[in-house]
C-alpha cells in the first residue's frame, strides 16, 4: 500500500494490467516518448517496448479508429486522447464503429477497448482543454462511461474498464490529478462498474456528484452537517449506465435530492437523473429536485474559471435551500 495521486493511480493500473494481460497495448500522443500530456503513461515503454506502446500522429480519428481495429482483432487498446475536449475529431469512429460493433456484427465481434481522456476546468487552459461533456457519451448507445474521483477508484475503476468486453469511455479530472492522495493497493482488484459509491451517509438530503466535484461536495457536507444538516453522498462514478436503485433507495430515505455536475445544465446527466426520480419516487420526495451546473457557456480563460466553477460555498446555500423547501 502507498499514499499516491490520481494520475499515478492511473499509471498503476496500466503497469499491473500491461503486466497480467500481453494483449493490453496503449497508444495515443507521445504515450511513450513523453508518457503523455500530464505524463499518466511514464515508463510503460521502457518497461513494455515499442509493439504495445504506440506513439500515434497527432490524428484523433485515426486514434480512435485504429483502436477499433484492434479491439475486433483479440487485443485490448487503451487509447488516450489529450483533452476531452480533442476527443470531436474520433467521434464518428467512436459513435458509428466502436459502439456499434457488437450490434452490428450480431455479437460476432465486440470492442474490448478503453477511450482515456483528462478533462474539466481547473487547471487554466482554454475551452478545448477544459470540456465536461461526459453527456454526449452517455446519450450513445453501446459506449459505458466512466469517471473516478479519487486514486483508488481511478485504479480500480480503470482496471475494470480495461477487462470489459465492450468500449469504455473513461474520463479522468484532471483538475485533482495531483492535488490530492490517498492510500491505493496494487492489487489488481478492479472496483465494480455501474455501480454507485456512497462517500457519506445521511438522513436529510441525497447529494449525487461525480469527478472533481465530490472534492467540493464532501466538504460542503461536512460543513453542513455542523449545522445538524446530514446529507448521504453518493460518487456516481459510472455515468452510463446509471445506478438508479441506489440513487432511488437513497431519495426513498432522505426525501430531497441535490445533483452537482461541472458540466452545463442543459440536457446534462443532471436533468437525466431528477427526471428519473421524479417518474419513480415523485411520493417520496418532500421538496423539488434541484441541480446545480456549470453555466451554458463555453469554459472561459482562467482569470474568469472561479466564476465558473461550483465552490464548497455555493453546494451549501443550495442544499440550505433545498432544505427550506417543502411541497406544501
């Protein structure tokens, strides 16, 4: 066991699955050269050799379209692409070929594969590098997407992602990549997918949040719980598919739900969620849903990212008003 960030927690569970599995490779961008942008793939070529760590042109959608390739021919590709928000140019490969595969092929073939990608705002870089738009993916059939928010789900989560028979998207925040650690054991036990993670638990409000958020919202809740105000947390951690019966078991008990998410309000994973609680626990609920969001608007430069970004501050005063509110 040690005490390690994210993105190291990364680097782990692609040494440990390159190490069990010959048919993991990785390409992507200076994966080898560099060990990439933020460096999650340092020393996987010096350890596993030029044959299963590709440094690939500067080409998304001959990234994601050779990734399909070999997924379809028994190798398992972990694909990186620098920023989400570079991920547009794959997307017809990723969209029309990876998520379609076994549909298409009548379950002949599958996609054993994993689209890696750093993203969100926080690290003051432009709009394209600072994207959160996990509900794009999620709106596709055939494609599961996944996000962590600390080391040790990153480790198991990407374990889990990488020995799934079928393309995942798997988005890492990039804003806590180094800012925070925790203990992580390479054990190479993957952590279940599709499944939500109860951070905290609670009696009088359901906050659901996901990434870099649940930074905020753990200490928002902290905060609340001083004023008597105990809120269940819960790290949705897979986007899609949801996990609905923890999230309705959780609402049935607290009677007011909160959903964080940095991404725009608008059609987000947010609305998807209130929406499916509303046609499934409406007479369980004591108050309306509320989500707090990121703003419809592209990321701005980092002298305004404060303005944009969901403080501690701002989950607090929303569930406080959350709590005030009553149907009747």
């Amino acid at each position: 066991m040690s005490e390690i960030t994210l993105l190291e927690a990364i680097n782990l569970a692609l040494h440990h699955e390159m190490e069990r599995d010959p048919d993991v490779v990785v390409l992507g961008e200076d994966v080898g050269v560099n060990g990439g942008v933020f460096r999650a793939t340092v020393g996987l070529r010096d350890k596993f050799g030029f044959k299963r760590v590709i440094d690939t042109p500067l080409a998304e959608g001959l990234i994601a379209g050779v990734a399909v390739g070999m997924a379809t021919q028994g190798l398992k590709p972990v694909a990186e692409f620098q920023f989400q928000g570079f991920i547009f140019p794959g997307m017809e490969q990723i969209i029309c070929q990876a998520a379609r595969m076994r549909n298409r092929t009548r379950g002949r073939l599958s996609c054993p594969l994993v689209y890696r990608s750093p993203y969100g705002a926080g690290i003051h870089s432009p709009e394209h590098h600072s994207e959160s738009v996990e509900a794009l993916f999620a709106h596709i059939p055939g494609l599961r997407v996944v996000i962590p928010s600390s080391p040790k789900r990153a480790y198991g989560l990407l374990l889990s992602a990488i020995r799934d028979p079928d393309p995942v998207m798997f988005f890492e925040p990039d804003r806590i990549y180094r800012s925070m650690k925790s203990d992580v054991v390479d054990d190479g036990i993957g952590l279940p997918l599709d499944v939500c993670f109860t951070l905290r638990p609670g009696r009088d409000l359901t906050i659901v949040a996901w990434g870099a958020c649940i930074q905020e919202v753990m200490r928002a809740a902290a905060q609340l719980a001083e004023r008597d105000i105990q809120c269940e947390v819960l790290d949705l951690a897979t986007i899609k598919p949801l996990d609905m019966e923890s999230i309705l078991a959780s609402v049935r008990k607290t009677g007011r739900l909160l959903v964080v998410h940095e991404a725009c309000g608008s059609f987000g994973v947010g609305a998807e969620i209130v929406a499916r609680v509303t046609e499934e626990a409406l007479t369980s609920l004591k108050a309306p849903p509320k989500r707090l969001t990121g703003v419809d608007a592209a990321v701005p430069y980092y002298r305004n990212e404060e303005y944009y970004l969901i403080t501690e501050q701002d989950i607090a005063d929303a569930a406080h008003q959350l709590m005030e509110k009553n149907w009747l």
